[in-house]
C-alpha cells in the first residue's frame, strides 16, 4: 500500500505561478495540492475546509493584502499548519518578517524547482527552511554588531503602507486595501518619515518609488 500523500495548500495571487505549482507538486509521489487561493479571507477558508499539512504563502497577494497577516492570523487562531513562504521579495527584507510572524520557511521565486521541493520536505519534516546565505548573514548580524538598515526598524504594517506609497496610492486608497481607517495609515505615513529621516510627503513618495524600482 502506498504512503498517503502530504496535503499542500497553495496561496498565491498569480494564477501561472499556482498552476506552476499545483503540476510541480501533483507530480511527486508524496505530495498533492488539496487547495488554491489568491487573497487572505479565502486562504483561510481553504486551510479550515482541507487542514492540509502545509500551505505555501506568498508575500503579496490579491487586493493588496500581505501574506504576513495571514500567517500572523494562523498562529492567533491557534491553527498550527505550517507555513513556506515562496516570495519574489528580496529574502533579506522578508525572511526574518516572515519567521517572527511564524513561518517555517522562506524561499525566493528565483530559486530551481528541486530547491522549492527540497524546502517543503524540510518544512513538513519539522525543520526550518532559509539559505545558507541568510543563515550567514543572520549570523554575521548577531556576532559583528554591526547596525541593522534603517529600512528593516519599520513594522510589517509600515512597510505594507510604504509599498502602496511606491504604488502611488493615497491615504484613502491604502486604507481601503489594508483595512485600516485613513487616520491610521497617516499615523503610519508619519512614522515611516521620522524613521527614515525624510522631511515631507514629497520624499516620501519619492523614497517608495525609488525603493520598489531597487527591488525589481
């Protein structure tokens, strides 16, 4: 008889990278996708209706919801399902968000399929899944002393607001997408701008520009 195969959900907003996945998943002999979902609200649904052994985040996902959130919402709801998060962000910015949020792993999009399938049996095996370069780097931070970037100072949420800021959207319209009240996103507008030292509204559009472009 057959091992019963592990249970992958995947929660990704861009529909060619899950197809992607959902065939390089369905053809291991131990791995198979139960679920799909491209935004947050679903993602929870999917996970409550198929408990799979393992979901498969992305950073960004539909509507301009974060995948942070939605593993920080597993972990308060008590719902111990594992998390991957497969990204396109730069894996020195995100990684560590991503594991204090409670991730078990983190990939980038640009690394082989055989590193990804490598990464969730790692994770489904009960281990922690990051490069060997950001074990190093992790390791160099703790032991060097040296200072971190001003960058990594901002929260999850500030750095959720500073991106939609380099997408050119308003308060109101980040307040909308986030799910926060326009007084709140100004708060945090204000306080991305103390962080980074930037004087005005002007700089600070001009620095999330400028920042998104350096991630691409």
């Amino acid at each position: 008889m057959s091992e019963k195969k592990q249970r992958v959900v995947i929660i990704e907003d861009h529909i060619m990278v899950r197809e992607h996945l959902i065939h390089l998943i369905n053809s291991e002999p131990d791995l198979e996708v139960c679920g799909e979902a491209d935004n947050i609200r679903q993602g929870m649904e999917v996970i409550r209706n198929t408990s799979p052994q393992l979901a498969i985040v992305d950073i960004t996902l539909a509507g301009g919801s974060n995948g942070l959130e939605l593993i920080k919402s597993l972990k308060v709801l008590s719902m111990p399902i594992p998390v991957l998060v497969l990204s396109m962000h730069e894996e020195s910015l995100y990684a560590e968000r991503a594991l204090r949020a409670g991730a078990k792993g983190y990939i980038t999009k640009h690394r082989a399929s055989h590193e990804l399938l490598s990464a969730i049996r790692r994770v489904l095996a009960g281990d922690i899944y990051v490069s060997e370069k950001m074990v190093s780097n992790v390791l160099k931070k703790m032991t060097s002393g040296v200072p971190t970037r001003p960058i990594d100072s901002l929260s999850d949420r500030e750095l959720a607001v500073l991106e939609q800021i380099g997408h050119g959207r308003t308060s109101r319209a980040i307040a909308k997408t986030l799910g926060l009240g326009v007084a709140t996103v100004d708060t945090y507008r204000a306080r991305i701008k103390d962080k980074m030292n930037l004087q005005n509204a002007f700089e600070l559009q001009d620095f999330a520009i400028r920042w998104l472009r350096e991630r691409e």
